[in-house]
C-alpha cells in the first residue's frame, strides 16, 4: 500500500512538472500589454526579462507589471506570407494612450491628420484630430471653393478583432478653419473678398497590420464632408456715388478617397 502511494505522488508530480514544461510566462502589464513566453531573468524589486516567441527579448520593470501567470501556450498567430512555417507575434494595446496619422493621397484632396487619444478596449478608441488639408476638387467637380482647410476633430475608432490583421472603422465630426487667399477679380462681376469653413466630417472603414512592436500600419477607403462658404461684393454705380451688395456662395464638398495610416 506504501508503495502504491508513492507511485501514484510519482506520477502526480511528474505530470505537473510535464504539464508546466508545456507551459509559458505570462507577463500583464498595467497599460493592457501582455507578453507570453519564458522569462529568463528576475531581478528582485527592479524589472523582468521575458523571451517571447521569435526570439525578441523583452525588458519591463516592476513598476509596469500587473501580475505574472503561468499559461498554456497558444497555437502560433498565422503564418508569414510565404506560407511556410508559424508566423511572428504581434503586439496588440488593449486599452492606454493611442497615437495615429492618416494621410490623404487621392487627386481631390491632400492631407495630414495627427490623432491623440485613449483606447478603452477593442471597440473603442477616443480621440482629438487635427490636420491640415488642401481641397482641390470633389467629387461632383466642384472646384471654386479650393483651398486650404484646418480642421479639428472628434476622433472614433475601433477594431473587429484582436489579430495581427484586422478590418477596423473610423468616425469623426468637427469644424474647419479655411486659409484665405486673397482677392480675386472678375471683369464686370463680383469681386471676391474671403471664405469661411465650416462643419467637417468623415467616415472610413479598412484594415490594419499590428507588427511585433509598438507600430501599426493602415491603409482604408473613407469619404470626408466639408463645409465652404465664399464672400463676394458687387459694387453698383449710380451717378453720384456706389452702393454694395455682398452674396455668399456655400457649398458641401465631398471628397471620397484612400487614407494610409501609421500609429501606436
């Protein structure tokens, strides 16, 4: 009997220590980051050093680790493009501060938007945008109300899945400022004296490719609206002297095109 119950704690322990070979560290962070794979060095009280898989090491303090687990290991992320063998890791930000630029690169619009915000989770990433673009056309052909627009947005975003390429949304609403270029003349018509922006607005939907590091590429169809207001004055001669009258020209632009996209 002494000895069936030394066997059984024999194999008892030797199936744990089997089944905790087969596993791996996992590292949380207080930011949202998890890092899997084998720590191979402590330092009391100052930081951990994580290998993970693809050989990259990882070094993180103390003060930036939520709690260490021990974990079955996941099957390998996808493969490379080639087809052959298991793909890298990449490193997804579940929730913390997010960076992102998008530029517009189409023959109707060129621009620079930068974003700063918080991501909640997945599906929710909130944030302040600010750009600088230059419209020279819409869609419909309009082009008298080109020029330069500032706009300052409200910025939401979010992604469909937590993968190493994921289909992603935008939305985002505002106002625009409008860079004035002076006057312009007309032979025996109004003369142009200054424009306005107005509301601004954009949807878009893409994807994007989340690398092993920090930075994620995106590319994505959107379509902006812009508001546009020109001033004009007419002056009308009456023998003894001139009178005025100003009209104003608005207009909504639209401009549908392909923003790529870089951020953290």
């Amino acid at each position: 009997m002494k000895n069936y119950l030394l066997l059984m704690i024999f194999l008892i322990a030797t199936l744990s220590a089997g089944a905790q070979s087969r596993g791996e560290d996992v590292i949380y962070l207080k930011s949202g980051n998890v890092y899997r794979g084998n720590i191979i060095e402590r330092i009391a009280g100052v930081s951990y050093k994580i290998e993970i898989a693809g050989g990259s090491i990882i070094v993180v303090t103390v003060a930036e680790v939520d709690k260490i687990t021990k974990e079955k290991k996941l099957p390998p992320e996808g493969r490379y493009l080639s087809g052959k063998g298991p793909g890298p890791t990449f490193h997804y930000r579940t929730k913390g501060y997010f960076f992102q630029a998008q530029a517009s690169l189409d023959g109707l619009k060129f621009g620079l938007h930068i974003i700063n915000g918080y991501k909640f989770g997945q599906f929710g990433m909130l944030g302040l945008s600010v750009g600088a673009d230059e419209i020279i056309s819409d869609i419909r052909g309009t082009s008298a109300h080109n020029s330069g627009f500032f706009p300052f947005s409200i910025y939401y975003s979010g992604d469909l899945y937590k993968r190493h390429i994921t289909p992603f949304y935008w939305i985002e609403a505002g106002y625009a400022y409008r860079s004035t270029r002076g006057n312009d003349y007309y032979d025996g018509g109004p003369e142009y004296v200054g424009g306005a922006g107005g509301a601004t607005g954009g949807a878009g939907f893409g994807v994007k490719f989340y690398s092993r590091h920090r930075v994620h590429f995106s590319i994505a169809a959107h379509l902006d609206i812009q508001q546009a207001t020109d001033h004009y004055l007419t002056r009308h001669y009456h023998n003894t002297g001139e009178t005025y009258t100003y009209t104003n020209s608005s207009v909504i632009l639209i401009n549908p095109g392909l923003k790529f996209g870089v951020g953290f």
